[in-house]
C-alpha cells in the first residue's frame, strides 16, 4: 500500500495502541514515554473514558498532556490531574497484581520474548551502555499486560539472540513502525503487519523467522481517532521518537 | 545548633568514598547547585543511587567524581538523547554500572528506613540482572519455601533534596511530584536540604499536615534559588533547554570547568540574599 499524507507510522502506532486499552483498565507510562501517553489520552478519549491514567509524577488522569514536550514526567500530569498516586505506590499495585497494562521500552528483543535494555556487550564491560530497563524488570512480570513500543524495527532490534536479558516473560505485545507482535506460547508471533508494510519488509528487518497462523493487517487511523489526536496532542509529542 | 548554611558549607561533609543519593527525577527538580559544588569540591569514588537520573549523575561521572551507579535508569528523556558520560565512564571501565529496576532503588531504601539489610522485592524473579548483581539474592521463603528475591539495602550516607520552601529549622514543603524525596529523607544518614525559599518558621507552622521532610531529619539547610537549574522546578521553572543542550555536547574537562564556573555567582547567591 503506497502512503498516505492523512497519517504517518508515529499516528498507526498511536492508535494500534490505543485500541489495545480497555475502559476501566488501569494502564501506567514511564519516561521517555510520549507515544504511549498520547495512545492512553486518545483510549481515554475515544472507547475508555474510564480507563485510569498513572505517570511517574503520580497525577492520576492528567486533564492535559499539551505541555510536556521534552518529558513524560513532568509536573503538568500531576497538576491537571484528580489524586496523587506516586511511582512507588504504582509498583506496588504492580506487585499486587492490580496494574492492568504498563508500557515500557528496549533496545534488543528475541523471538522467545526477552527483553534488553541494559547493555550491549558484557553486563560489567559493555560495549554500550545503554539507559537501563527502569521499571521493566519488575513491571513485566507483574503487570497484567506489558506492551512495549519501539520506534525502530531493524536486525539490530530483533535479534536472533539478545546480548542481556534484563527480563522476559509475559510480555503482551510489541508494536513497531512495521507490526505488531503478539508474545504467546513462549514465542513472539506476528500479530498484525501495518498496511504501511509488508511481509517482506518485517522479514527483511527481523533476525528471526517469523511465525504467523494467517496474515493480518492493523487497523488504519479512522478520521475520528486523527481529528481527536489533533485535539489532544496538537503538537504532535507522538512523533518525538521518530 | 545552626543548620543554615553556605552550599560550600554544606558539601563539605560529605567524604570521598560516600553513598550519596539525590532527589528529583530525570529532568525534574534535581539539587543541581548542590551537585556542582560537589564537582567544584572535587569529591572522590562516590558512589550514587537515584531511581532516574540524568545530569545529576552524568555531570559527577563527566568530572570524575563517581566510582558506581546504582539506579534504574539513567538518560536524558527522548529529546536530549543518552547520558554519555555515564556510559562512557561505564564502557572504559572506571565506573560500576550497577543496574536496579527502579522499584528494587526503591525497596533497598525502605529497608535503609526500616534498619533492615535486605528487602523481599515481587516481580524480579528472572533474566540475567539477578544473575550479574550481588545485590540480588533469591532465597526461599521459610514460610512457604517459595523462592523471593532479596534486595540488599541501600543506605546513603547522604541525601540531597532540593525545594521550593524550606524554613531555618529543616522543615521543607515539596511543591508538585515528590518522586522518592520523602523516602529518601528516611533512608539517608545525612540531610541537605537546597531551597528555593528560606521561609519563616511561623509559615511553615501554618502549613504543618504540608510539611513533607520535617525538620529533625535535616542536617543542613542551604538557600539555593534556581538550585534545581537547568532541570525544571515546579512553580518557579521550567527546564533551561540551552544549557542542558550545551553540557550534553561538551567534549572536554575544560568546557565543563567553564560550564562550572559559568553557574559560580548564581549558585552562590543564596548566602547573600539572606531569608526572604
């Protein structure tokens, strides 16, 4: 399919995403975590009024995200939000098994669902030290869904073996510039390709095989979803990464 | 005994060799004042511990001034890339990157506010961080003989928390996100406090349910306006984008000697505005 100027891969990934939310489901972002902030107010807006939007700054259900350009931590969220409910306490809903969805990120991922975010190279003398799995290590375990968004899809990212396994398991989902996967019976599965893409383009730019029962294709942006994210993002945060 | 001091002072009791821990997150109300005085003072082998960290520990890993790094995550936020100090000061080798998951920073401080050596943490149960770090432990539980995981304590032999009001006494009043800041106050063995405002002690009696850190926890107190600067401060600043953007290019000890020199006269203006 060739592009269309209506929307661009960071708008397919933004609503791919908000899609995956539910109402009522209480769904939590880091930083450096502007994509899924974006997703979760465009969830909120559009199918999941109810959804509970948590942050590190701890407002919970931020009325706005328009001033938050260089950080998705920033006062704001606390300040046009309802409640104060801090990082810590968000780990121990974690813990407690009450987080429904957490969004983190990584730099490598393999086909049998672990996750770096931690170094290339050697734990102890890396060849790159990259920024560390904040949260992950202990969110992906425990969060009912953990969905990882990454805006790059190439053999480095996917790789046939990571360098570091800074967790694994239970992921739900990864979403990329090129697809979907679902993480299911141990394995990474092509979930959706987006129609931006094509087979040939995730195999060409994934270090392992594929593994897919039938093909699918994600959901467009409807002009609904990209009219409301003009609303909510007029200054377009979910394209920082890109 | 007076707690009122100069930031020079105030970093002065802090050793070569010591467990320093900052408050703030990322790019938001970090003491940054106080960490450049610790640069300007040279301090040795310190070993750092914050959840997220940005030009705090990237500033002191730059000026050699760091041995190890115990945090969860440490970067800049998308906009201002990696913390390439840190990872260079990693990658060659004379720094410890000890990586935690941000929820086990803060599991090893509450067992340093409870006195205890280790803390049961939920959730890290796998992956090669368990494998790598000595601070981990999986032992069984001798209740149920289910495995969990220990973190070892952290105990910061000093802790840095920058606010907006403070009073003479210690008493501080977090405006916005506290992030660990109340914690930390708890699990350290030494206080400073670097304050936007030294405010009278009749005001801060006002706002009693509002003070966050009170004052007998507080071994220094130091009046710093702009002290978080370049990262934000809620409802005085935002992030100052030029100089973060300026440091991060910085190639040479002499650029960030100037960077250094260049915050001298508003690091130090505290001292001479008195109580305001």
């Amino acid at each position: 399919m060739t592009n269309n100027t209506d929307y661009r891969i960071s708008d397919i990934m933004t609503c791919a995403i908000s899609n995956m939310l539910q109402d009522n489901e209480t769904v939590f972002h880091g930083v450096s975590s502007h994509l899924p902030m974006v997703a979760m107010k465009l969830a909120k807006s559009m199918h999941a009024p109810d959804l509970v939007h948590l942050n590190i700054p701890g407002g919970v259900n931020p009325g706005s995200i328009q001033h938050s350009s260089y950080s998705s931590a920033g006062a704001e969220l606390l300040g046009t939000g309802e409640a104060y409910f801090p990082l810590q306490e968000v780990f121990d809903l974690s813990m407690r098994g009450k987080l429904d969805v957490a969004f983190l990120g990584g730099i490598q991922f393999d086909i049998n669902g672990n996750v770096n975010a931690s170094v290339i190279g050697n734990y102890h003398k890396p060849k790159v030290r990259l920024p560390g799995g904040a949260g992950s290590a202990v969110l992906i375990p425990t969060a009912k869904k953990a969905i990882i968004w990454r805006t790059k899809h190439d053999k480095r990212t996917f790789v046939e073996k990571v360098d570091f396994t800074t967790t694994r398991g239970n992921l739900w989902r990864i979403v990329t510039p090129l697809c979907v996967f679902e993480f299911r019976h141990g394995k990474l599965h092509l979930e959706s390709i987006h129609p931006t893409s094509s087979l040939e383009e995730v195999q060409e730019n994934t270090g392992f095989e594929l593994i897919y029962d039938k093909l699918k294709y994600t959901s467009l942006p409807t002009k609904q979803e990209l009219q409301m994210l003009k609303k909510i993002d007029p200054h377009d945060y979910r394209s920082i990464e890109f | 005994m007076k707690k009122l001091k100069s930031l020079k002072d105030a970093i002065q009791i802090i050793n070569d060799g010591d467990m320093v821990s900052f408050g703030g997150n990322v790019l938001h109300r970090a003491p940054m004042a106080a960490v450049r005085e610790i640069a300007r003072q040279n301090k040795k082998n310190l070993r750092l511990v914050k959840t997220a960290g940005a030009q705090d520990i990237d500033l002191l890993c730059a000026m050699g001034c760091v041995e190890s790094v115990d945090a969860g995550f440490v970067s800049y936020e998308s906009k201002y890339g990696l913390a390439n100090h840190y990872r260079k000061g990693v990658q060659s080798g004379t720094i410890k990157g000890n990586e935690h998951a941000c929820y086990t920073v803060i599991c090893a401080l509450r067992g340093a506010s409870m006195n205890v050596p280790f803390m049961p943490v939920k959730g890290l149960n796998a992956g090669d961080l368990l494998v790598e770090n000595d601070y981990f432990v999986v032992v069984e539980d001798p209740f149920s003989g289910e495995p969990v995981t220990l973190v070892k304590s952290l105990v910061p032999d000093v802790a840095i928390i920058h606010v907006q009001e403070c009073d003479e006494k210690g008493n501080a009043i977090i405006y916005g996100p506290k992030f660990e800041d109340t914690l930390l106050s708890r699990a350290a063995k030494k206080v400073i406090i670097t304050a936007e405002q030294i405010v009278p002690e009749t005001k801060t009696k006002l706002n009693a349910e509002r003070v966050d850190i009170p004052g007998f926890l507080v071994d220094s107190v130091v009046h710093v306006p702009k002290g978080a600067a370049p990262s934000s401060c809620y409802k005085k600043y935002d992030i100052d984008d030029k100089s973060i953007s300026s440091f991060i290019g910085m190639k040479t000890k002499e650029e960030m000697l100037a960077y250094l020199k260049s915050y001298e006269v508003k690091d130090y203006i505290g001292e001479r505005m008195g109580r305001r």
